[in-house]
C-alpha cells in the first residue's frame, strides 16, 4: 500500500471516530447532562439526536424511570417504647438533572445511600410519635403519606430526587408486643361488638313496641266494628220482630206459644204441673184460638 493510501485512510480513520464521537442519541428512559471539560454545559438533554464537540464534551446519562430501592430491615422504638422490626421500600425518580448531578456526582447508589438514610431517619420519627396499635393499623396510611410527602420535599430540594411513594413491607413485632397488640385489639372489637349488639337491642325494642302499638290499634279498631255490627245487627232483628208483630200480634203470639210448648214437651219423662186455666194453656184449650 502506498504512503498516500495509509494516508487516507488514516484521515478517514481519525474523521469517522470525530463523527461518532460528535453524535449521540438519547432514550425516552433515559436522562442526562452535557459537560464541556467537565464543566455542566447543558442540563436535561430531551430525547432524540443530538450532537457535541468532539473530545471536549462529554455526555452523562442516568436512568429516568421509577426506580425501586428496597431499604433493609430497621429496629425503631414507638413511644412506648415497643421495638418494631420494619421492612420498607421507596419508589424514586430523577427530577432535576443538574441538581442531582452536582449532588451526587451522578451516582446512584450515592443517592440511595442518601435516600436510605432520610427514610430511616424519616420512619425512626415518626414511629417515635406514635403507639404499636396506630403504627400497625391505626395510622399506617396516614404515616406513610406524611413521610413520602416530607420526604419528597427535601430530596428534590437538596438532591433534585422525586420521592413517589414510601412503604412499609412488613412489620414484625416481637412476642410480648405481639400479645399484648392482639389483647388489645380483640378488646376494642369486643366493645364495638358490645355497642352494635346494644344497638340492635334498642332496634328491636322500638320495632316491637311499634307492632304491639300497632295490634293494639287494629284489635281495638275491630272490636268497634264488631260492636257497630252487632248492634246494627241487633237493631235490625229487633225492628224485624217489632214489624212483625205488630202485622199480627195475635199470630205472632201464637207463634211463640207453639215454640214454647215445643220447648217443654220434648223430653218423653219430663213433668210439668201447672194450672190448667193459666195462660201457658192458652191455645192448647181453646176451640177457636181464642180465650
């Protein structure tokens, strides 16, 4: 090969590393900085092509999804001073680019570490601030809340880290702490129990009462129609009878002199003395029916 063709190709060697070392593209997932001898030139680079000066710039790239940072198990204290084994993880992400870089160099286990240390810090103050029974199920949400909002607050602050979402895993309570969370929760169901119980009574009292108000009513309601129909009922028998006798007196005593003998004489051995002349003997001794 001739000098001219090393020549060349030495040349088209040296502008094809300048043309890829002056273009870089950047990811939709991923965020970075632009420095210029290691001085910040640009911050937040958006995705897409881009380009930069060969050798003197020098592009940083970090992860710009949710990261998830599992933070190991931590002894705190309530203010009872109960221990409590806690397993907690922390949902973040890179807010301000040229913060975080200066911050943290642009390392990210330096930023967990520094996360780590506020959540624990953030959990030990907040569980001392609070009892087992609230820790465990009182108040966990509304702690949780707290502290991912305090914390979020300082992290982009100081660190340009979005805190998401802190959570506790999983709670472990030592024996004694364990009977004595169970005893008194069971006691607290057993008088929210007691109070549902004591309120149904008073339900169902008042329900009874209201039926028997109610029987009472309709019963008397049916007796005074009864009574109203009875006495219509009578009224109207005695008028029928009023009528008829007076249309003819004489058969309607008549009438009630054949129902009474019918009503003596029934019985084969029944004896009757009495006055032949007397007025039972009326119709039995007269020739025309009368006396």
């Amino acid at each position: 090969m001739s000098t001219r063709a090393t020549l060349l190709t030495v040349i088209g060697v040296i502008l094809f590393s300048l043309a890829s070392d002056a273009i870089f593209v950047m990811k939709e997932t991923e965020r970075a900085v632009l420095l210029r001898f290691g001085a910040l030139e640009t911050a937040d680079i958006a995705p897409g092509l881009h380009f930069k000066m060969p050798f003197a710039d020098e592009v940083k790239r970090f992860d710009g999804r949710i990261l998830t940072l599992d933070s190991e198990t931590q002894r705190y204290f309530t203010v009872d001073k109960k221990p409590l084994n806690v397993d907690s993880y922390v949902k973040w992400r890179i807010k301000d680019v040229a913060l975080y870089y200066t911050a943290t160099s642009g390392d990210e286990r330096n930023a967990s570490d520094r996360l780590a240390e506020r959540v624990r810090t953030g959990l030990r103050n907040e569980f001392s601030r609070r009892d087992v029974y609230e820790v465990v199920s009182g108040q966990r949400d509304e702690l949780m809340d707290n502290l991912t909002a305090s914390l979020s607050e300082v992290m982009q602050k100081e660190f340009g880290v979005e805190v998401i979402d802190v959570r506790v895993k999983r709670i472990e309570l030592p024996g004694d702490v364990s009977n004595s969370v169970f005893q008194r929760m069971s006691a607290e169901r057993e008088v929210l129990a007691r109070e549902h119980r004591a309120r149904g009574r008073e339900m169902a009292q008042g329900i009874r009462a209201d039926a028997e108000r109610q029987a009472v009513v309709i019963r008397a309601d049916a007796e005074k129609t009864a009574e109203e129909i009875r006495g219509e009922g009578d009224a109207r028998a005695t008028a029928t009878y009023a009528a008829a006798f007076n249309a003819d007196p004489e058969f309607y005593e008549f009438t009630r002199s054949l129902n009474a003998y019918r009503r003596a004489f029934s019985g084969k051995d029944d004896v009757l003395v009495l006055d032949p002349s007397s007025d039972f003997f009326k119709y039995l001794g007269a020739n025309d029916g009368k006396d």
